[in-house]
C-alpha cells in the first residue's frame, strides 16, 4: 500500500504573531505562525479585511518569532526558531511574493530539546541583537549589522549559558543605544539535585536576570540580578530612551503588576478581580484562604504615542487592562527618577490570546488561544470612562507581605469594536463527512473550540461570497455588463442590464439608479457593452453597432435586413461580430477615435456559438488573437494582425459544443509576466483550459474539470487586482492566482445567470451578477480559506457525536471541567440574592463573552445536544446535574426489544477527577429519540465502576470500552443489563471498530489490539496486537483487516492484519486454538503489519474512509487538533508511485524546508516515514523557481506542464 499525503486547509491555531513593515512599504503587515505555517497578512484601508499576502508550509515546528529592523533601514526581517537546530533569518520579497531567506546559522540538534535553543527569542528594539534561548541552560545571542553593500550580516553565536538553570521567558529590554540587553525570568536548581531532604525546594528562588551584550568587547556578562516573586510568569518591556523610562521590565505575577529597575525601587499594583455573582467577593482574607484563585497575565502589547506610551495586558480571563504610567526623563535620556505611579484600569474583555499585536492606525489583532481569530479598532484609549475604578501604585500599599485585592465590574464592549473575524477551527475535536445537503461534493460537520466559545460547524467547500445589495428587476435579465466612461477612470460608472427585447441602463453612485440619458438604445436586447478608445461606449445589439462618444455623438452600423448578430466581443480597441450568415465581421478603432470594417471577412463552417477577444496589451494597438467556437464542436484560433487579418491559426477539438469563451492572462509563473489561457465552457458542463502561445497563436497543454450540469458561462473579471475568470454552471466558480498557483474553486452562493466586474467606491471589487430576476453585487474576500462555515454555538466543550440517518440530525455531548452545571448555578444565584448582595453585585456574566465560571476542580457541567446542521439550529437540549460529565455517545439499535428501534446511548462519569483519573460511578444514560429525531426521552440510567470512553452497536447489543475492560451489554426494563465481560486490554480503552464477530480495539498507549468474539462460548479473545506502543486519539478500520489510526504525537500509521492469521483466525470459530496460543513479546500470540507510517506534527482528532469527489476514489480524511484537514490518497499504479516519489526526492533535494528542517527527518520523527509521499512537498514544485522547475521536469524526462498537470489531476481526482 502507498499512500499521498494532502493537505486541504493548513491549521488554523496561531501562536505567535510579529508585526513590521516586511514588504518596505508604509503599510504594516502581521506575520503568524501556524505550527508550521508561515503566514503574512494585510489589513486593507478600503475594507479594514485582513488579506492573506502568503502563506508558506515550512515542514518543521515553528517554536517562536519576532521582528526587528536595522537602524536606518525601511523595512523589518523576520528572525525563525525552529526544531531544526538552526536560527534563521527571512526578508519578504514583495515582487516574487516570497520569503527570502538571507541567513541560516545552525546552533544546535534537531528536534524540541530542553536544552537546545528555539522555545524563546527576543530581539534588540533597536536591531542590533538577537537572543535565543532554551528551557535549561543555553542563551545565544547574535550580533546584526550590516556589511558595506547594506547586506545584513549575522555574527557568530555569543554563549550566556548558566548551567542548572530553568528559564521562564526572556525579552529584549529598550536602553536606547547603550549596549543592548535582554531580561531573563530565571530559576537555578542546583541546590535541589544536592539536597535529598527537599528543603531546598521550599527556599527556591525566582530571579529576573540581564544580561549585557557589550558591543566594544563582544561578549555577553550577567550584569544584574533580582529576586522576583516565586510566581512570576511574564515580562513586557517598556520603552526606553526618550520614549520611556529606559532599562524597565513589567514582572507579571499572580495577581500583581511590578516595575522593576536596576536603579530604583520596584513599583507594583494588582491585577483587580472580577465582581461575579458565582465567585467569592474579591477580598484579601478570601484570597489567603484558598476561595478565591489567582490571576496571571498571558498576553500583552506596549503602544507609542506621540506623547507617552501605555501598555494593554490580558490576563487568562480574557480581561484586558491599560497601564500607564508616571516618569520623569533624565536630560541625558536616562531613567531620571524612575516611575512615580504605576496606574491599571480595565479596558474591555475579549477572548483569551496567545499573542498580541496593535497597529499604528489603532487596529488591535489577538491571535485567539481558542477559537476565531479578530481584528479590533481602538475607538478609546478609556480615558473618559469614569465607571471604571483606576488603581495607582501610590495609594496602594508597596509592602510585598501585605496582601492587596481590588475588584472591578466587567462589562461589554466599549473601548473596542470588531472589525474582521478570522475563522478557527482550533482546537478540532471530532469531524464526520456526509452529504446531508445533496450538493456536489459532501460537508464536513465538525466540532470545534472550548468552552463557551466552543461551537459545531458545518464545512462546505467553496469561497464566501458576501452578498452587499440586491435590487429586484422588472423581468428576467439575460446578461449584465458594468462599463466606465474613460478609459482612465478608477470606478464603472453604468451597469447595463439586457432583457430579452430591451436593455436597462443604471447609474453607479451612492446609489444604483436608472438612466435614460446615456446614448444606448434600450428598445432592444444587448449582446455585448464596453468601453472603447479613451472617453466612448459601444453597445452591439443583434440588428447592428452603436458607437457613442463622450460628446452623445452617435455612430451606427447597420446589418442587411436578411442578417442579425447572434454573438459579439469587444475590448478596448477592436470589435467582432458573428452574422447569421456564418461570416465574421471584424471593427477597429483607428487614430481619430472612428470604428472602421476591415475589408473582408471570414467565413465559417458552422454556425458561431461563442466568440471572444483578449485584452488589449500594454503598449500595443490591438489584440493578436480572436476565438471563435462554432457548432461542429470545435474552437478555431484566429488572427487579427494586418498582415494576415482573419486566417486561422490553429484549432481545438472538443467533445461538446463550445458555450463561452474567455481569453485571460494568469500570473501563475511567479513574475510580472503571466501566462495567456484560452478558457473554453462547454454545453456538457465541463470547463476546459488551454495555453496560448501569444507568438504563434497555438494551443496547448490542454485541462479539464467538470463544474455542474448545465452550460458553462464564462465571464472575465478581476479579483485582488489581479485577473480571474467567473464561471457559471450548476454552481458559480471563480478562477485565480493565489501565490503564483492556479485554482478553480466554486463560490458559496446560488444558482446565477450571468455575472461581470464591479468597482466603485463603496466597493473596489466585487460582483455584479443575476440571479432569476434580481441584481445581485458579491464581494469575495478571502481567496486562501476553502471552506465556507455555518455555525451553531455550543454551552460547553464538545467531546464526541453521532449522526441520526432517519432525520440527518447530530446529538452532540458537551461537557466541561472546573465549571458549574445548572443547578449549583441557581443554587449560588439564589444564596447570593437571599444574602442581600444582589444590589451589590452583578447578574451572572454572559459566557459568550466572559467565559463559564470558574469552579473548584471535580466539578461538572455538561448536556446532550440535538443539532439540525442543515438549518443550523438546536432543536433539544438536555442538561446533566448532579456533576456528571458525558464523554461519548453512539447509536444502538437492540435486537432483545420487540420494536428494534434505535436508541441513543450517552456514556460518561459522576465526580469526575482528571488526575489522578478516577470518579465517583460511570454511567449510560440510554434515550429513545422521536420520529423526526428532535427530541430526546430519557429511557433509564445504568452504573457502572469506571468511566466509559468507547461505545459501539454491536450485533444488536452494546459493546463499551471502561477503562481496560470490554463489556457487552443488552437492553433491560430499568437497565443495561451486562452480557459478558474481558480484562486483557493493557490500559484505557479508546475506540472500538466491528465487524462479522472480528473487534478491533485501540488503546490509550499501547496501539491496535484485534480479538475475536466466540458467540458459543460468550467470550471475547485477544489474537493480535502491535510491537509499538502508540498514543491511539483516532482509528478507523479500512478493510476487514487494515486499520488507520493517528496519536497524540502527530503520526499517521497503517496496520494490517496478516493474511495467514487472518483466515487461521476465521477457519476456528470456537476460538479455541486462539485461547491457547502462546503470547509472543509479552502480547498476544501474533504480531500486525505496519504497511504505512507518517508524522504529520499535530494531535490527529478523527480519521475516516469517505469520498469527496462524486465518483471519486475513497481516501482517509483526518484531521487535527489544531484545525488542519488533510487526505492520505491510495496509489492505484506502480507508474504513479515511481513518478511521485521521484518528484519528492528531487524537490528534497533541489527546494530544501525553508527554515533548514530536514525534511525526511522531520516526516520520520518518531518512526521512519513509510510508503507515503508527501504531496504538501510535491506541490511545491509550483511556486519553485522557474529554472529549478525546468531541471527537475528534465531530469524525470517530463516538461513543466505534464508534471504540473499530473500534480493537479491527483488533487482534482480525489479532493478539491
């Protein structure tokens, strides 16, 4: 068996962003790190939408990021840790659209190591350093400059390691220009290794280090050092120079902000604590009695001004506060007298961020820890807000011994406002395909996030489109057209609407009005409107041409009476015209702005269908080439240049009659000049595309792709400021270039009739379009996401779901830890309003936005969710008290009970305590569902001894996995009556898979496990397992002996059954032999095959056999937990097999990972990769540069364009 590896969404969890002027420009952009996705965004001014400007897989892990910028330079370099052992410095290319990699020092192993550098970086503010450091041990810090090209240089490794040491964070501190240096939060565990009496541990100490790099001398000295609180956990860096006090750092520790400087006493504040109806009043006795938690800052961001700074934390509340503060500068731009006053105040409350970053026009972006990404705009820095208490350090007391608690009233939004949402499926827990909607290709129905921000999504292939108007028409329009007045205008200015025997002309402006006045004539149907020469109009209607002038000059040309046009193009310069007659009729515009006929014309075998003309190129008169598709099933190629105006150059064949054509240029080859397509949409639904030669006017490389059913129109427009082509079918699609790749992907939006280009002010890009007797005007933002979303919000995190057929709804469980259920909530509300507090304190805070409550830890809330996922809404809702907890749910349908119907069974634990795991009983709640499958009856309640995780419908009884025991169990009155029962499975069982009396069972830690049930006996018998200890999270079973299965660690694995045991097993169906066998490496008595093995770097969440192409071959979808989707596609030749792994060999060798990661190493991590070729790689070979892509197409005996096409037809074939 070998498979290919494809990924179809990239993850979409962010862990780290770094802002800066990459591409030179005044605009900034946000870099992200995705795991091990690099990717830049741009906010737009027009829209304030964030942009996807490049997205690069790096294969690798991206450990940490940051930007710097050289002193008197335009634009920042982006500095990479990774786990391939090597810092490694990026500069974007805007012209190419790359990342250039401009250094790459190797300091150290492979891998995330505790000792090897990467888990934290911290540059120079002023670029002349960079540290990288460990979690133990190693600092290394590198000198930037630049050499006397103005190249950056990059210095050798200067150590400032300190053996026995544990590091907490490290950032770079602003001195200004003095010598650079970085703060440490640090702790020295020396003492412990030496001390057997653990009294060490109670004296260790937490110390804020710096350390100096000395320019003159070139070394790294300790130059400071400080005990800090034992609970510090973050550092932020305050400006310095004359922005700031220089030389500070912010120690975030549990409940406290301090200030701390070399020269000056520290100054602290606290962090103030929420007023909540279901927590402790915030106090000091309720915080030194253990009742009331801890706070910590998890995320920060520091702002300039033109005068002053102020810095916004986030505590793991989500809470954001401002701090500010009061300084006096020295004259020397030192620190002078230090700060005076540490000042907090509450800000807003946003979703919980694992990183920050603010842009100069006041535009915050929080890379959520959870969730859906935003982007804010500040509207107030909350100055004016006199709601909101602000706490100074100078009327608070400074003593570290006492203990200080303030509170502060949380409330909605108001300092922010949501500008742009970036979905997130992060954290990914559960995924199913089906095609509940009956469309083209099946949904991807998944659950996703945490807690109260958790939600189930319902995933379709195709872009968003964003409908901005809809104006309702007096009939049913035939075609659109939007035109502009000049040629130098920024916006259309008319959108012409053809009827089938007359033409409506509206106005574009601040709003869409009708026009009579513009010269067109609208007592007729239109073919074709554009702009001609610089300032006039064209509009060819089927009796003849009307040419309008800017002055309302009018020019006609006329058919004779026996002839019509049945079809027509026009572009800037040129105009032709198909008669009934069969002849072409070709126009041009010459030097005095008049439309003139050339002398002859062209006679056709067939009658024309379609005919088009490319656009105009840039500095020249006209277009070479004209299209032109007849009847007989063909297209034909034709010239338009004077010497040989109107001969055929070249001719395609196709196997249905040609319905549109589109001539378009696609900058798919990574430079300024693209490539010219002639696209060509069929009667027969298919959308064919070929190259076309703009010297000789030929045809080649030629492309297909099916989009629907009905005819295919195809209409030229632009997306991004760059061409695309809109094809209409049974579905709208949209073609276009997206980092210098071709893709055709269809748009989220109905059925549409014709469509064409839209600009104005309020709108620089969009669609205008017709949809049954409305105009409709789309706009497509984001072209880098492939699914579109709807989504139903849940209460609590989702754990598990189970499609109902009969009704095609989901029951979804729901369950979360240190949190209350609904009746302690009602129970504490109720104390609290019987207290006399109600007044005093707020009405319980909507966990939408704030979050569930926090809970001490082994309490519960959890429910039973019935989903409707085609109307995306909650049709039943069943809440669990008593601290209960579901984890999993399945179908069963009982052969014991006279009605066979199905029955849903819900299995979890009361009192649930994680670690150690253990609980008060388990349970399995079985429910009948009704007939619609809406509602949900409690049937009765069965417990059990340990929790439930895998339960399975298995010969019409229940097969559940408890712990390391296997159960069957029947339908009862009052309970789940217990069948049968086995022990020998080593740990926690984690799913379970059937089929015939064969299960297969997986395990927590130890792999795959067959066995084999004996009805006659009532037993269950273990046969086969694996000889590697694998962290099972996912599994599903391909054939009758083939399992697919994922762990925790990130690989992908494929286990076989042998053939001889296999049928040893079924030709003994008393199982005797089996019971006997002897075990074999502490096992059972046979050994499974391992067929395939790779490491894909992230949790895999679920796994299962689907197809997602109509008619297409079934793959293994899986995904994981941080929101990737991707397929592992089976080879069916030995040819592709050879072909693909060549291809992987040449680019691992020819287009190494970018940031110095083997890239086999890195796919082997835990276990050598294993028949699988990596397809992420092998369509690298697109946006390779165009030389590396020539000598790899030699080196097979390919050329560029048979190799590109093979890539292409195995994505389409398969997936999208």
């Amino acid at each position: 068996m070998f498979l290919y590896n494809l990924t179809l969404q990239q993850p979409t969890a962010i862990h780290q962003l770094a802002i800066g002027n990459f591409s030179g420009t005044r605009q900034q952009e946000v870099a992200l790190a995705h795991h091990s996705v690099i990717e830049l965004i741009r906010v737009e001014a027009t829209t304030g939408k964030c942009q996807t400007i490049l997205s690069h897989d790096c294969f690798g892990v991206i450990r940490a990021i940051s930007s710097f910028r050289l002193t008197g330079a335009s634009k920042d370099y982006l500095v990479v840790a990774s786990d391939s052992g090597r810092i490694v410095i990026l500069e974007y290319n805007p012209i190419k659209n790359v990342f250039d990699k401009v250094h790459q020092e190797t300091y150290g192993k492979s891998g995330c190591r505790r000792i090897v550098p990467g888990q934290y970086l911290a540059a120079d503010p002023k670029g002349r350093a960079v540290v990288i450091g460990a979690v133990e041990k190693q600092k290394l810090v590198y000198i930037l400059n630049r050499s006397a090209a103005s190249q950056l240089t990059i210095s050798s490794p200067l150590e400032a390691h300190k053996s026995h040491t544990i590091c907490h964070g490290i950032v770079g501190v602003d001195v200004g220009y003095e010598n650079p240096i970085f703060a440490s939060i640090e702790v020295d565990y020396a003492d412990l290794d030496q001390d057997p009496t653990g009294e060490a541990l109670q004296n260790i100490e937490k110390v804020l280090t710096y350390y100096e790099l000395d320019l003159g001398l070139n070394h790294v000295v300790r130059k400071w050092s400080e005990p800090v609180d034992l609970r510090t956990n973050f550092l932020v860096a305050v400006p310095g120079g004359s922005d700031g006090p220089s030389g500070v750092v912010l120690c975030c520790s549990e409940g406290y902000i301090t200030w701390r400087h070399q020269d000056h006493a520290p100054k602290r504040v606290p962090i103030p604590r929420r007023l909540d109806p279901l927590q402790p009043i915030p106090s000091a006795e309720a915080l030194e009695s253990g009742n009331l938690r801890g706070v910590i800052v998890v995320a920060s961001v520091v702002h300039r001004l033109k005068r002053g700074f102020f810095i916004l934390v986030q505590t793991e509340d989500g809470d954001i506060f401002k701090i500010t503060m009061d300084y006096q500068l020295a004259t020397d731009g030192g620190a002078g007298s230090g700060v005076e006053n540490l000042k907090i105040k509450y800000f807003d409350t946003i979703p919980v961020a694992g990183s920050m970053v603010l842009f100069k026009t006041g535009l915050l972006f929080v890379a959520s820890e959870f969730g859906n990404h935003y982007l804010y705009r500040i509207d107030s820095l909350g100055d004016d807000d006199d709601e909101q208490p602000e706490y100074t350090s100078a009327d608070l007391p400074q003593s570290l011994d006492e203990v200080v608690v303030v509170p502060f009233q949380p409330r909605g939004l108001r300092n922010l406002t949501v500008m742009d949402e970036l979905d997130s499926l992060s954290p990914l827990i559960d995924c199913r395909v089906a095609n509940l909607a009956d469309e083209d290709t099946p949904q991807l129905f998944v659950l996703c996030g945490r807690g109260a921000r958790s939600s189930f999504r319902t995933l379709r292939h195709g872009l968003e489109a964003t409908e901005v108007g809809v104006t309702e028409l007096p009939g049913d329009p035939t075609a659109v057209w939007t035109v502009r007045l000049n040629s130098a205008d920024e916006f259309d200015s008319y959108i012409v609407v053809s009827f089938a025997n007359a033409t409506l002309v509206f106005s574009i402006g601040e709003t869409v009005e009708e026009r009579t006045d513009t010269g067109f004539l609208d007592s007729t149907p239109t073919l074709t409107v554009g702009q001609i020469g610089d300032d006039a109009l064209v509009q060819v209607y089927p009796q003849g041409i009307r040419h309008i002038r800017a002055d309302r000059r009018v020019s006609e040309w006329k058919s004779a009476s026996s002839k019509y046009i049945v079809k027509a193009a026009c572009n800037q310069r040129q105009v032709v015209i198909a008669l009934s007659s069969l002849e072409l009729v070709y126009f041009e515009l010459d030097a005095s702005g008049q439309l003139n006929e050339f002398q002859g014309r062209k006679e056709m075998n067939a009658p024309v269908t379609s005919i088009t003309l490319g656009p105009v190129p840039k500095g020249r008169q006209r277009s070479k080439y004209l299209a032109v598709g007849c009847s007989d099933n063909t297209v034909r190629m034709i010239s338009l240049d004077p010497e040989n105006c109107l001969e055929s150059l070249s001719i395609q064949a196709l196997s249905s009659v040609p319905e549109s054509l589109a001539i378009v240029e696609m900058l798919d080859t990574g430079a300024t000049v693209g490539t010219t397509y002639l696209n060509i949409g069929m009667q027969n639904g298919v959308l064919l595309r070929t190259m076309l030669d703009t010297v000789t006017g030929t045809l080649s490389d030629t492309r297909m792709r099916f989009l629907g059913s009905r005819p295919v129109k195809l209409i030229p427009i632009k997306i991004q400021g760059s061409s695309a082509l809109l094809a209409l079918s049974t579905r709208p699609w949209l073609s276009f270039t997206f980092q210098s790749r071709n893709k055709l992907i269809p748009l989220s939006y109905e059925l549409l009739e014709y469509g064409s280009s839209f600009c104005s002010d309020l709108c620089p890009e969009g669609i205008v379009a017709i949809a049954g007797s409305t105009l409709r005007i789309l706009v497509v933002e984001r072209l880098a996401n492939v699914f579109n979303q709807s989504v139903v919000n849940l209460k609590y995190t989702p754990r598990r779901f189970v499609l109902h057929p009969p009704s095609n709804n989901f029951i979804v469980v729901e369950s979360d830890h240190n949190t209350f259920s609904p009746s302690v909530k009602a129970r504490l509300l109720g104390a609290r309003a019987t207290e006399g507090m109600a007044d005093e304190i707020p009405q319980e805070l909507p966990p939408e936005q704030f979050g569930l409550p926090r809970a001490e830890a082994g309490n519960w809330g959890s429910c039973v969710r019935v989903v409707n996922p085609l109307s995306a809404e909650t049709l039943s809702l069943v809440d669990l008290d008593d601290n209960e907890a579901a984890f999993c749910v399945t179908l069963c349908s009982f052969a014991s009970s006279p009605s066979r119907e199905t029955c849903v069974i819900v299995g979890g634990g009361q009192g649930v305590t994680l670690a150690p795991r253990r609980c008060v009983r388990g349970f399995l709640r079985t429910y009948s569902i009704s007939d619609d499958g809406s509602t949900l009856t409690l049937q009765h309640k069965t417990a059990l001894e340990d929790i439930p995780t895998a339960l399975c419908n298995f010969q019409g009884r229940l097969l559940v996995g408890m712990g390391n025991v296997l159960r069957i169990y029947d339908r009862g009155r009052q309970r789940l009556l217990r069948k049968m029962e086995a022990k020998g499975f080593p740990n926690i069982i984690m799913s379970i898979h059937t089929q015939g009396n064969r299960i297969i069972v997986t395990d927590v830690m130890d792999s795959v496990h067959y066995a084999i049930y004996v009805p006659q006996e009532n037993r269950i018998t273990i046969f086969a397992d694996d000889v590697l200890n694998r962290y099972v999270t996912s599994s599903v079973q391909v054939d009758y002996d083939t399992v697919a299965g994922g762990d925790k660690f990130g690989n992908l694995f494929v286990v076989r059954l042998p053939d001889d045991v296999s049928k040893e097993v079924d030709e003994d169906p008393a199982g005797n032999k089996m019971v006997y066998e002897k075990g074999y490496l502490n096992g059972a008595a046979f050994k499974i095959q391992h067929l395939c093995e790779f490491h894909v770097g992230e949790t895999i969440t679920s796994l299962q056999k689907t197809s997602l192409v109509a008619g297409g071959r079934e793959v293994l979808l899986y995904t994981t937990i941080l929101g990737r989707v991707g397929v592992l596609v089976p080879f069916v030749s030995k040819e592709d097999v050879d072909f693909f792994q060549t291809l992987e060999m040449h680019l691992r060798g020819s287009s190494p990972p970018l940031l110095g990661r083997d890239h086999i190493a890195f796919r082997s991590v835990y276990q050598p990769v294993r028949n699988v070729v990596d397809g992420d790689l092998c369509e690298m070979f697109h946006v390779v540069a165009p030389e590396k892509r020539r000598a790899i197409a030699e080196d097979m005996d390919r050329s560029v364009a048979e190799v590109s096409k093979k890539l292409e037809d195995l994505r389409n074939r398969v997936a999208f």
